[in-house]
C-alpha cells in the first residue's frame, strides 16, 4: 500500500483519514498531541511536531511516504510544501510562494503590486514604528489590526487610526509567532468563503457559503450554504483566483479565500479576497461541503496535491464523521475532467458548539 503522511491528526481531519484510506493509502497521522482524536482512525501514528520542518521532513524519509496532505492548519501547510518539495512529491507550491500565501502581511503586498483587489495595509515589525506610521497613513480611518500568521482571529482588534493604539498592537504582536503584524483598512460587508480546486492553474471546482462569527467577531462559528453569490460575482472571484495562481505559479490543489462582498457607494457589490490558504477549513468545513454537494471534498483535495488524475469525487452520505466503517461511495458517471460547481442538494449549515 502507499503511505500517505497527515501533518496532524485531529478531529477536524478524520474525514481526510477516511477519505485517504477509501483511496487506498496507509495512513500515518503526526502532530504533538497523543490525544488528538484523529489518531485512533488512523493505521500509524508518529507524534512530530509538525511546526518543526526538518523534523517532519526525518519523520516522511523515516516512514518512506509516498505522498503528504495537510492537516486544518496554516503551519502544516507551509511544512507539507517544504517536505514534498524536498522529497519531491506531490504537487505542492514552494516553500516561498507558500508563505507569500500564508502570511498577511505579504500576502497584501503581493496584492496590491499585482493590481488585485485589496484593502490599504501596511505591515509592521516594530511596534514604535507603527505607532508612528499607522495615524499619518490612515487617518482617522477603522482599521482592523492582526497578526501576520495566526487563524481563527486570535490577536485581531479593531481601531481607529487617530486613537490609542499601543494596547491593541501589543495584543496582535503577542500573537504573532514571527513578530509581525499588518493593519489594514476596516472593508464593510458580508463576509464569506469560497473553496476551489486548482488544475493546471484553473478552477476546477468552487463551492462558496456564508460565514457566521458568533462568539468570537473575528473567528468563523458557522456557516451555511449561499444563494448571495450572483453569476457575475462568481465570474470575477474566480478570475481573481486564477490570476493569481497564474502570477504566482500554484500547483494543482486547494485554493480556499475568505471573501467580503462589500457594496459601494454606488450600490455595485464587489468581492474582496482577504485571505487565502492552500488547506481545507477547520472545524470540519471538508465535510460540510462533502454533505452539501454529495462528493467526498477531502478525496478531491488529496488526489489533486499528489496525482494527476481526479477518479474518485463521490461522497458515501452513509457514512458519518465517526463512523469507523470505511464505506465506498457508489459508482457515479464522472468523466474524470472539470467538476465545476455542484449545487448543494439543499440547505446545509455547520455550526461550532
């Protein structure tokens, strides 16, 4: 059997597990944690930190892994692109690209020299250079203040430009593991998230939702399948998404953006793509839209970052996040080319307890 490495091993990836092994993979699970719950589902666990690079890289030469996936984390997508590029498999982007991708404060830049759409940011590793810089560059604007490399909206405030700043920007900067941080211009409106496969730089597959922030402003709680998305706006998320995996040369795989449609002064909603990553969504945002399209989304995932060829899409709904049982889905009419968008089957919704 092939070995297929995870980058982690926890609740939110056990549909990976799953789906890995319905396509045929030994699966090896990593990460620090004993007690992740992802371990038990899996045929080997190797406890690695999966922060540590060169240690996961010793842990896939150790294990002779033929392919790599990673796990519902930012960190682990950036150490997968440097253990598949070093071991040469998979269809992963550069360690380099990776972070231009990953980290806020480039991931802007990248933006506005390339003419995309994006808000006025700035980014900062100093926070006396920031105290300085922030009021003579916005204003009296709203400003949102972030970490440049943390997720679920740990260390993010909201300010105005003319005020007070130094509690809010030690608060991003504690949060920051590389010490950096990026303040950028409040954009108002609906936010969202629109998942996609890539092959061959093109958009493969999309499925977008609306996003809920409950308990936290900042963390995504919830989210529900969206009737928001017209053709037209489906149209420029999508050319937005290629264009930049053509600038940036992605390889084949997931490409999922958290998008604002904000409405301006005119009335014309436009899309924002505010952040990008190359994993699936935590809190099993995999298997909300697996249950939403009838596919398995983790099988497309897998497939696409380590062969060249999509066979299986299909999603067994008999089968349940715990389930231990490995169900093959049904054989279904698939021609092996562009998926697109399939239309969820009717209204489904994920919700964080």
């Amino acid at each position: 059997m092939k070995k297929l490495l995870i980058a982690g091993g926890k609740f939110a990836d056990i549909p990976t597990i799953k789906s890995a092994k319905i396509l045929g993979y030994y699966v090896i699970t990593s990460g620090n944690n004993p007690n992740d719950l992802g371990h038990s589902f899996a045929d080997e666990v190797v406890l690695c930190d999966y922060s540590d690079m060169d240690s996961m890289l010793q842990l896939a030469k150790k294990s002779k892994i033929d392919a790599i996936i990673s796990s519902c984390d930012d960190v682990s997508t950036l150490t997968c692109s440097y253990v598949a590029n070093k071991l040469k498999i998979g269809n992963f982007d550069t360690l380099e690209t990776a972070k231009i991708i990953h980290y806020k404060d480039l991931w802007r830049k990248f933006l506005k020299e390339n003419s995309l759409p994006c808000p006025k940011a700035m980014g900062f590793d100093n926070i006396n250079e920031a105290i300085l810089k922030i009021p003579n560059n916005f204003k009296d604007s709203k400003i949102i203040i972030k970490p440049v490399d943390f997720a679920t909206g740990k260390g993010v405030s909201i300010a105005y430009a003319n005020e007070d700043l130094d509690k809010k920007l030690q608060f991003a900067f504690m949060n920051s593991k590389s010490n950096r941080i990026v303040v950028e211009e409040f954009i108002d409106g609906s936010n969202h998230g629109f998942s996609t496969i890539l092959q061959n730089q093109k958009v493969a597959f999309y499925f977008y939702d609306n996003e809920q922030h409950c308990f936290n402003p900042f963390a995504v709680s919830s989210t529900t399948t969206s009737k928001k998305f017209t053709s037209k706006i489906i149209k420029e998320v999508i050319n937005q998404i290629e264009q930049i995996a053509r600038i940036l040369n992605l390889k084949d795989g997931i490409f999922h953006t958290q998008i604002i449609l904000h409405k301006n002064k005119n009335g014309v909603v436009a899309p924002f793509i505010i952040e990008a990553c190359r994993r699936m969504g935590g809190d099993l945002y995999n298997e909300f839209i697996s249950q939403a399209c009838g596919i398995d989304y983790p099988s497309l995932c897998i497939q696409a970052h380590n062969q060249n060829k999509i066979t299986n899409i299909f999603h067994s709904i008999e089968s349940k996040v715990l389930d231990r049982r490995i169900l093959i889905p049904k054989k279904y009419q698939y021609n092996g080319g562009i998926i697109n968008h399939i239309k969820p089957r009717q209204y489904f919704s994920r919700a964080c307890i």
